[in-house]
C-alpha cells in the first residue's frame, strides 16, 4: 500500500483495491445500490427540527462513512441511532458526549465546552463536509448552543458559504480557528427576516441555511447563482414547510411543519453511476437493471449526458416517494459503440454530476474525440481538488487530460492532444501550466494514447478510488488503486457490486 500525499490529504491509510481487468463470469442483469448519501443525512438531521417524532425510522438508509460520521454527534445532542440492517431507528437518549479533537491554533477552548451534559457539547463529524454543514444550519435555527468540528481534512475545508449567510439571519456563529474554517461555536439563534445572498451553488449551502429558517420558523429568501440538488426543498415540502421558487431564488414564510415518523430513502444515483459505467465498458450488449434509484432531475446529469452522447441508458417503473423524491429503475445496454464525446459546460448540468465527475471523466478517456467538463471549480474545495486528482488518476492509466481553471478536458481515441514538452516528476506535463498526459514517448494508437492497467493513486478520495476502479475493469492486466478501499466513505458494497456485473475486484488485506 503506497502512500500517497498532497492535494489536502493525509498519506494513503485505506487498504488497496486490485482489479483485474478484462472479461470475466457472466455479468448479473440487475443489483442494488445502497440510500442516498444527501438524503440520508437531511433525513436523520430531521430527527432535530421542531416537533420531530420521539422514534423516527429511516428506511434504506445509506451506511457509509459519511453518514456514520454524523451518529455520533447525534448521540452527542441525545439522539441515539439504532443500526438494523438499512433500517436507522433515531430515539430521544441520555446525552453521549465526544472527545474534543485537539487543534493546534486552539490552546484554550471556550469556557463552558466540556465533555459533561452540563456543558456546550462538542460535535465532531470526522470528514463528512455534509454532515458538519447541515449540522450547523440545523443547530443555529433551533438555538443550541454547540461547537461544530471535523477531522483534519475538513478542518481546511470552507465554511463561510454557510456561516456567513446564517449570521446574517441573526446567528451567532464564530470561528475559533482559522477564519472560515472548522471549529465553529454555534450561539445565537436565527431569529431575522430577510433575503440573503448566496456565495456558490452548492447544495450544501443552500440547504443549511434554509434548514436554519425552517428550524427557527424564520421567513427567509436565498438568492443562489445556480439549481443544484434540491433534496432539501422536497424533504421540507413533504414535511407541510410552504416554499416558493423561482429563477435563482427559494423562499420560506416561516411556517410550521411537521416531521413523520418514517422516511423512505431512495437509492443513491450517484452510485448506481458505478454499475452503470462499468457495464457500459463491458461492451457485451447485455442489459442490467438498477431498481429504486432517485431519479431527481438534479442528481442525473451522469446519465442525462451519456444519454445525449448515444449511450444506451433509460428511465423505467417511475413513482414518487412520499418524499416528494421521483424514484425509478434505470436501465442501460452494455456497449459505447456510437457514443461521442461528452459536453458538460452549463452550471445546471454540471451540478446534477457534480459527485460523478471523475467518473465521466473516466468514461470521457474511452470515447471518441474531446469531451469537455467545465463549470466545475467548486470540485477545488472537495475532499481533494477534484480537477487536479482526477487528471493524476486518469492520466497515470495513460490518458490525456488537461485540466482547465474551472474544468477539464479529456483527450479520447483519435483525438489531438495537447502540445507539450515533457512529463514532470509527478505525472503531470511541464509544457503547459494546466497540462496532463501519459509519459513522453509512451504508446500511442491513433493520435491517441493507450490505456493500460498500472498502479494509480486513489488520494483517499473515494469519488476518484471508484472512477479509477471502474475504467480498470476495462483494461487488461491487473491495476492497483493505492488506499481504494476509501470507498466505504459512500459506498460500502461498492466492491460487491462490482463483481456482480462482472469484475475481477478485491482488497488488499493489511
């Protein structure tokens, strides 16, 4: 297991992930992927609105890393969470206080923060950015006092997309730290009026804040610069919250709403990515089904744009949850005869793919052409830079990308590549600052390079392990992806599953 550092993460601590690549057993015709990630954490943090049941039931609820992050903060504020198969059981509890992280810029934390019941609890919800943020946008709205912290890696992560919004709302929030950054003391509650003005896009954001105004029974106005998912606004909505939207802004009138006792997750489309990418590979022609999968137009650009490409991906068996949630069975033929490159250069579009990008990238390095991504700069502030990590990933297959100030382009069969004029130490091309690329002189097949199985560093990010996974099942030879077993982070049968549709997948045990 190699280590691998930068790019704002620790050296590699997951075990490795191995594939070998090419054809192997009959490929399923259908699996399963596990709940949505986001939705999970809005369900469970719903447990902590105003007149949220005593016990509420969370059915397929995604298990991940992510979403266990956040239990233990619950457990912290006297929720406790009863784990029974995908079925997550949220019940009032004695309080189960956290150790506090020590922080190097923090000798003395604040009177009152202590790890008794007495005290201002601590809540650390290790990496999940998810979690800590929603977390904060909840606890200011219903005014309990707490300290919001992560691990180290979150630590850099920004906060002041949400924190900066909220106070404006009435909050008291306060860095204790580095400026906009975790640890941040949640004090006062959100108690005013107003529109508020959105920095990003990003769900998160949106979502933390409107989860304050709901919390507080605050009316409130954000003006956002893009539509990302809005799992948030159909969650409260199904919940009795009047919302109203248009063109770049959501509002709130500040009235009540009531949450049930059992919510129903759908299965996560970004992971149901995976199958349907590695299938897509496969190229046999065989069909696979994926049941239960959100099909919310805000979370399908993966498959929307492989679709407009000419890939063989349809939409069956389509209901709502009483969520509010459109749920289906996506369908997809094996094969990337006819597709073309990819375009995913509007902001809408780009949100709704958001967590799929290194995989479209991926996918992009076997299709014919230039594929170009952009709109994409919020992937810099991911749990690594996503545009730069993912070029390394590709480009260490031997690929050609280029990453872009906000995006990044994928040189596929038979396309020209950059002009550059030699590899650097780490992979990357020196010929041009923005310029990656396979090895100078490596193999070419017409005008493009040629993809082969290698060692490939997964930056314990698990959206760049499972890309480099899933275009390994496609090349020949055996690939190891160092720390790929970070994957557990949002996908813990992910290895499963793809040996169901026919990979050669395992990890290395330490």
């Amino acid at each position: 297991m190699l280590e691998v550092k930068g790019h704002d993460r620790p050296a590699t601590i997951s075990p490795d992930l191995v594939v070998e690549g090419g054809r192997t057993s009959a490929a399923a015709t259908a699996v399963q992927v596990p709940g949505d990630k986001s939705v999970s954490h809005r369900a469970l943090l719903a447990a902590l609105l105003p007149g949220a049941p005593r016990r509420l039931t969370i059915r397929n609820a995604n298990l991940g890393g992510a979403v266990r992050a956040l239990l233990p903060a619950l457990r912290a504020l006297g929720l406790d969470t009863l784990v029974e198969g995908d079925v997550l059981t949220v019940r009032r509890a004695a309080p189960v206080p956290q150790e506090v992280r020590p922080h190097h810029g923090i000798p003395h934390w604040p009177d009152g923060i202590t790890q008794g019941p007495d005290g201002i609890p601590y809540l650390e919800t290790a990496g999940s950015s998810a979690a800590a943020r929603l977390l904060i946008g909840v606890l200011a709205g219903i005014g309990r006092g707490a300290v919001v912290d992560g691990d180290e890696v979150l630590r850099h992560r920004p906060m002041d997309w949400i924190v900066t919004p909220l106070n404006e709302l009435g909050a008291e929030i306060r860095y204790l730290g580095h400026p906009g950054r975790l640890p941040v003391l949640v004090g006062g509650r959100v108690h005013r009026s107003r529109r508020v003005e959105l920095a990003v896009g990003s769900a998160q954001a949106r979502s933390a804040v409107l989860l304050g105004a709901v919390a507080a029974g605050v009316p409130a106005e954000l003006c956002h610069p893009v539509r990302s998912r809005d799992h948030t606004e159909r969650m409260l909505a199904a919940f009795g919250a009047r919302l109203t939207e248009g063109p770049g802004v959501v509002g709130y009138d500040g009235g009540p709403c009531s949450v049930p006792s059992d919510i129903e997750v759908p299965g996560d489309p970004s992971l149901a990515a995976y199958p349907v990418a590695a299938h897509l590979l496969r190229g046999d022609g065989g069909e696979l089904r994926i049941p239960g999968v959100c099909l919310n137009p805000t979370r399908t650009g993966f498959f929307d744009v492989l679709r407009r490409a000419g890939a063989a991906i349809d939409y069956q068996d389509l209901r709502t949850t009483a969520g509010g949630e459109p749920v289906g069975t996506v369908v997809t033929r094996a094969g990337l005869d006819g597709v073309r490159a990819v375009t995913a250069d509007d902001p809408g579009t780009l949100h709704a793919l958001i967590d799929e990008v290194p995989l479209l990238a991926a996918v992009a390095t076997r299709l014919p052409g230039t594929s170009r991504i952009r709109c994409a700069g919020e992937l810099r502030f991911k749990e690594t830079d996503r545009l730069i990590t993912t070029a390394r990933m590709a480009t260490a297959f031997g690929a050609r990308v280029t990453v872009e100030p906000d995006g990044l382009t994928v040189h596929g069969r038979g396309a020209d590549g950059p002009t550059v004029n030699g590899p650097t130490g780490d992979g990357l091309w020196a010929g041009g600052p923005r310029v990656s690329g396979p090895r100078e002189g490596g193999p070419r097949e017409g005008g493009s390079a040629v993809l082969s199985a290698r060692t490939v560093p997964g930056f314990e990010d698990h959206r760049i392990a499972m890309a480099a996974a899933t275009l390994a099942t496609a090349l020949p030879g055996r690939t190891t992806i160092t720390g790929g077993a970070c994957h557990t982070t949002s996908f813990p049968g992910f290895t499963d599953v793809l040996r169901a549709v026919g990979a050669a997948i395992h990890e290395v045990t330490l």
